[in-house]
C-alpha cells in the first residue's frame, strides 16, 4: 500500500499546498509535480467530465510524481465516486453538499471499511474488499494494510450551505473529518445574495468557519485564486491552501494576452527607420560548384542546404 502523504503531513501539523484541476489528462499532473511546489492535486470531479479510466490514470500519474491526489465529488455520488477514486490510487476525498450531522456521517462512512475488527474503525463504514489498483488489484485487498490505508484516506468536507454553517459544531464533531473549506459561491447563493462574496453575511460565513475548525482541532483550509490574498488567513492560523485551478489559469491568460494582442494590432504601425547601408544596391551572390552552397560578393559562405 502507498504511503498517504497528505495524512502524514497534517498528523505532523505541518503546513500543505495544493492545487485544482478538472481537466483528466495527467500529463498535467506531472507539470504539476514536476514544479515540486505541491503537496497534492485536487481533481474537481464536481464540475468534469471523466470516466473510470481516467481516475486510473490519475491515479498512476499520482505515484509517477509521488504526490498525494484528492477528488471533490457532489453528493449524489459521496459512495460510488469515492470507493472508485480511492480504489484508482486518490488518498483523500473532498465531499461536496454536505448540510447536516447526517451528511457527514455519510460521507466518513463512504471511504471507510466495513469491520470492526481493526482499531479505529467503526461498524458503519461503507466499504468492502475490492480488486483494484490500491491493493494491486490482487495482491492486498481484504488485508489488514488495506483497512488501514481505507481508515488513513483524508476526509475533507466543503461549507457552504446555509444549514451547515449554522450546523458547524454538531458537524464538525463528527468523527473523522480532517479538512474543512469554506465556498464561498454556495454559500452567497444559499442565503439569497449570489455572487456577492465580499458581502458582510458571506464573509462572517468563512470566519466563523474558520475559527470553528481551528477550535475543534480540524485543519481548515483556503482556496486562492492568487497567493497575495493568503496572508489574513496566515495570520488566522490557516496552514492548509489551495491555490489555481487549471481553467482559471487558462480563461485568464486568454482574457489578458488576447486583449493585449487586439490592441497592438489596432495600433498604427510605425514608419521603420531606413538606414543608408540598406539602400545600397546588394552584393551579387555567386552560386559555388559545392552543393548547397553560396557565396557573396563579401567573401563570406552561406550554407543553404539541399534544397536551395
């Protein structure tokens, strides 16, 4: 079984960074390990098209680059894409939806085994022995290592739902729950102000969130769209970022670089400076026996090629 890093990291109460992706192909993912700044990709599975395939090869690319992968999934799906994600090699879950003790219950219960019989793990997990690339596919499912990895997969739950953030103590009480983020667009549209994230209402919403999961030893962490706005939430407390996401980063450079090649070409050229060596009539070029070659009147050789 691989090593859960991401659960390493957060036990030690050392501080994390990841990143977003919903594009599948894992090309990306080695970018992204490659820059050797992260400590995991979240694939936003919520808002992405995907197929069993592709978590496999997510799931590859994970190990290829020794970094620890995390999906968001809404919740409809809390039991089918989570048991499919973890089996495809992601070692943490970040549950999408949640408004009450119930959903939360339901979300710890859908990456957990169903057993008794190993320490720390609770009757109610969802989870079975399976036959897929975590335990080799044949090699260690149904072991003790394979309930341990189930019970060490990270568990983190989005607020933002009216319900939850009025919840937060009874939810957050749950056991299980690692990680907890604020979203801030949810949360606007539930309470009758979307799009107003800068709103007194929505902003009081992600501080007492904060404040909440730091008071009930949980890691609360952040979503930046820009690491210059980290720095209220540093001095917060907050350890846990997640910064970009791969369509962001792309719809704003094509906003930006576009707009900025529309004006060059709407700009009037200027005159270019002609220069008296340029007006002189040009050397002749004297083709020599040697193929591919050709000669000044300077006495300097260009080589042309076979094709000149």
């Amino acid at each position: 079984m691989r090593r859960n890093l991401l659960r390493e990291k957060l036990n030690a109460g050392k501080p994390t960074v990841g990143t977003h992706i919903l594009s599948s192909w894992p090309t990306l993912v080695e970018l992204i390990g490659r820059s050797k700044q992260y400590d995991y990709v979240e694939f936003t599975a919520e808002y992405a098209p995907f197929t069993m395939h592709d978590l496999d090869n997510l799931g590859r690319s994970f190990e290829l680059m020794n970094m620890s992968g995390m999906i968001k999934i809404e919740q409809t799906q809390y039991t089918h894409q989570a048991m499919r994600a973890i089996g495809a090699g992601f070692q943490s879950v970040l549950f999408a939806d949640i408004r009450s003790v119930e959903d939360a219950k339901l979300a710890v219960d859908a990456v957990r085994a169903e057993t008794t019989m190993t320490r720390g793990v609770r009757a109610r997990g969802r989870l079975g022995v399976g036959m897929r690339r975590d335990v080799g596919t044949v090699r260690e499912g149904g072991t003790p290592a394979y309930v341990d990895a189930l019970n060490e997969v990270v568990i983190a739950i989005m607020v933002e739902k009216r319900s939850c953030v009025e919840n937060l103590d009874a939810i957050l009480a749950v056991p299980g729950i690692d990680m907890v983020q604020f979203g801030a667009s949810d949360y606007s549209m539930s309470i009758g102000k979307t799009g107003q994230y800068a709103h007194p209402d929505v902003v009081e919403a992600e501080m007492h969130t904060i404040r909440t999961a730091l008071k009930k030893g949980k890691n609360p962490r952040v979503e930046l769209r820009d690491p210059g706005a980290a720095q209220k939430y540093l001095d917060m407390g907050v350890q846990h970022f997640c910064i970009g996401w791969d369509v962001r980063i792309l719809a704003d450079w094509w906003d930006t670089k576009g707009a900025e090649m529309r004006k060059l070409l709407r700009t009037k050229p200027r005159k270019a400076k002609v220069q008296a060596k340029a007006e002189a009539k040009p050397a002749p070029i004297v083709v020599s026996k040697a193929r591919g070659k050709a000669q000044k009147g300077n006495g300097k050789t260009v080589i042309r090629g076979n094709y000149a």
